[in-house]
C-alpha cells in the first residue's frame, strides 16, 4: 500500500478531529471528546501533528504530539494519539509514524518520549513492545477535566479566604 506522512496544516483538521473522535468510540469513551475545529485552530500552537495520506490525498493516520517537560530527565516528547483508521492496519503505518515522532525526538533533543495505551488494546502493546518500549503498569492517571478544574479551584478558594 502507498501512503505518505507529512506535517498537518491547519486545514487538516478537521479530518484530524474525526479520527481523534475515531479513536475515542475505539477507545469506548466517544463522550469525552469536547474539542473542535475551531479550539484546534485557537490552540495550535500547543501541538504538532503528522498526517497519512493515501495516494487519493484521504487522511488515514495520524500522531499528534507536544513537548513537555519531566523534572526527571528534562526536554520531552509526549505523543498523545497515534491512530490508524481500521482497514489500513497492518500495513506498517503505525511504525512508520513512531519513526517520524522518534526523529522529531532525536532532532529536539529530547531525553524522553511518552505516550499512554490501554491495557486492553493488546494489538497495539504488542506494536510498541515489538519497537522497544517499555510498558509501564506502575503509574495511574491523574485527571481533572474542565468542570473538575472549576470545582476544585472554587472549593479551595473558599477555603483561603475565611
């Protein structure tokens, strides 16, 4: 199968955002998806994206990304969603998107790269420890969406002022 890998522009996404959506009802959580196109376009300077093109120019993959920092080892690379629409798995596509996210990593310098899988999505573990990483069962999710970031602000902040 010929496909290419390039940097996302702006007016990709949307095609972005549905394979985000995607990955969510693959994920078994489709609800929790509350960005859009026009929150993608007033935060795009917060994340970077590779795009998969089929030779039709459809959007087939993707794996989004940002810099962050671990007090640990410094200057790191978080990949946040890699994702392959279904029907074009098994063609390499998932390896030749982590390649581009480790020459990213490598040029930036980074002393770390980071993402989050399932426990469940043994297709994918299998993928990624097949690469070489190291899955760690260790660590669990901290999260505070934004209601939760409200409430928490507004119960603490009733507290400093008395």
């Amino acid at each position: 199968m010929k496909f290419t890998i390039r940097k996302a522009v702006e007016k990709d996404f949307a095609d972005i955002l549905f394979l985000i959506k995607e990955l969510a009802d693959f994920e078994k959580a489709p609800e929790k998806v509350t960005n859009s196109v026009e929150q993608m376009k007033a935060e795009k300077d917060y994340f970077q994206c590779f795009v998969v093109e089929t030779s039709d120019k459809e959007i087939i993959g993707i794996a989004l990304y940002f810099f962050t920092y671990f007090t640990w080892v410094g200057k790191s690379l978080y990949l946040d969603d890699l994702y392959v629409k279904k029907q074009y798995r098994g063609n390499q596509i998932g390896t030749e998107l982590l390649k581009k996210i480790f020459e990213v990593a490598k040029r930036e310098n980074c002393k770390r790269v980071r993402w989050q899988v399932l426990n469940w999505n043994k297709q994918a573990i299998k993928m990624y420890k097949k690469s070489g990483a190291e899955i760690d069962n260790e660590w669990s999710n901290c999260d505070f969406d934004s209601k939760g970031i409200q409430e928490f602000t507004m119960k603490f902040s009733a507290h400093l002022s008395k």
